[in-house]
C-alpha cells in the first residue's frame, strides 16, 4: 500500500503518524510506504543530533520516502549516497528512509510517480543561510530541464504527481481572493505551471500551504493533517 501526507517539519508536526491517528500502520511491512511531501525536516543538523527523528521512522514497519521541500537541510542532505530506486534517483538516508529526488520518474507497486520537490520561502530574509535557510529549496534549471526531459520520455503522462508545493496558477485562485494574499514570484511555481497545462495525471499530492483540501478543478489534493491512500 502507499499512503501519502504533509510536512511533519522533523518533529513539529509528527503526531499525526503516531499509531492513534495512523492506526493503519499496525498492519503494514517494509513494502508498504509512506510518502511526505517535502518539509520532512529528519535531515537538518547533519550529525548525530538528527538521530532521534531518524531512528523514529525507521523503526516504523514501512518505508518512508519524503520530497524535498523548503525546510531542509540541502547541504547535509546532498551529502548522502545516490542511489537507482524503483527508476529514479534517490538520496537514502535509512535503509528505510528515502529521499526522492528532483525530476524523477518512480514506479512503485504498477503506479507511475513523478515527484519536483522544493518551494519559496517567503520568510527567507529572516531566516540565515546554510542554519535555518538554502539557497537549493528552489530546484536548478538543469532539474527543470532534466524534468521536462523525463516527462517528454514518458509522453508527458503518469499516474501520480508528487510536490511540495503547488502550481502559481493554483495557489493564485486558493488565495488571492483573500484580503490578505501576498504576492510573491516562485520559480517553481511557475515551472509546476507548465505540468499542470502539459501532462496527464490521475491524482496530484502536495504539501506546504499547511491545510487539508482537494481543489477539483486540478485533481490536486493539498495535504497537511491528512493522511490519504493511493
């Protein structure tokens, strides 16, 4: 089985996989995963401090895969090994703990995935690089290029896209009725434009915006608390 969720932020908001609210998980094995998408935060000081939330999922009886989202630690993350998993490229963390990369293709149980992770922080000028803020949390160039050429290979159809964040022109007609949206450019934002116009999918997953709703008009379900089954 694959379920999928929102940002746990290392430990802030990682309740919801306790076994309470995630009952589910009794009953899995290592073949089952559970996806986050981005701001998984397990990876942030880079040393042995971060063995306390790792040691947390990987005692879990699945296997945890995370995007990239914009609160992560790119320089320590980017230090570990990259391996070919399921047809794409991943960082493992764990045994059990994957990180999956930008611009990728995964197959995993008959279902295509397609994952871009990464986001803007619009709190970046309080925030000090390389502690608390990098520079990668926006994807390169090179991975948007690399992520038109894989999607072109698969004729631009998957079953499943995985984000962090989402399309400008989706969180434009979420928020911009409001009184209080702010305006503010994302290169990403506007490259997940382009997938939105351009490739077929059944079911678009992300987090980031931190609430739990299903825009219909793009298949898109935002994630937060939530945690749903593919």
């Amino acid at each position: 089985m694959i379920f999928i969720t929102g940002d746990t932020h290392r430990k802030l908001d990682i309740k919801k996989l306790d076994e309470d609210n995630f009952s589910e998980q009794k009953h899995l094995c290592r073949d089952d995963y559970l996806i986050i998408t981005g701001d998984f935060g397990g990876v942030w000081t880079g040393d042995s401090s971060d063995d306390d939330i790792l040691n947390y999922h990987e005692n879990k009886n699945y296997t945890t895969l995370f995007v990239g989202g914009n609160h992560e630690n790119y320089d320590a993350l980017n230090l570990y090994p990259v391996e070919e998993w399921h047809g794409g490229k991943v960082h493992r963390i764990r045994e059990h703990i994957l990180h999956l990369m930008n611009a990728q293709i995964f197959e995993i149980e008959g279902s295509t995935f397609f994952v871009m992770g990464g986001a803007t922080s619009v709190d970046r000028m309080f925030r000090v690089e390389h502690e608390t803020w990098w520079a990668q949390e926006e994807p390169s160039e090179e991975e948007f290029q690399a992520a038109r050429e894989v999607l072109n290979n698969a004729e631009n159809r998957v079953d499943y896209i995985i984000t962090h964040t989402i399309p400008e022109k989706v969180r434009k007609s979420i928020f911009k009725p409001m009184k209080d949206f702010v305006e503010y450019e994302s290169n990403v934002e506007k490259y997940l434009d382009e997938v939105v116009d351009n490739v077929k999918y059944k079911k678009w997953y992300a987090g980031h915006i931190h609430i739990d709703r299903d825009v219909m008009k793009y298949r898109l379900r935002l994630l937060f608390n939530s945690i749903v089954v593919v």
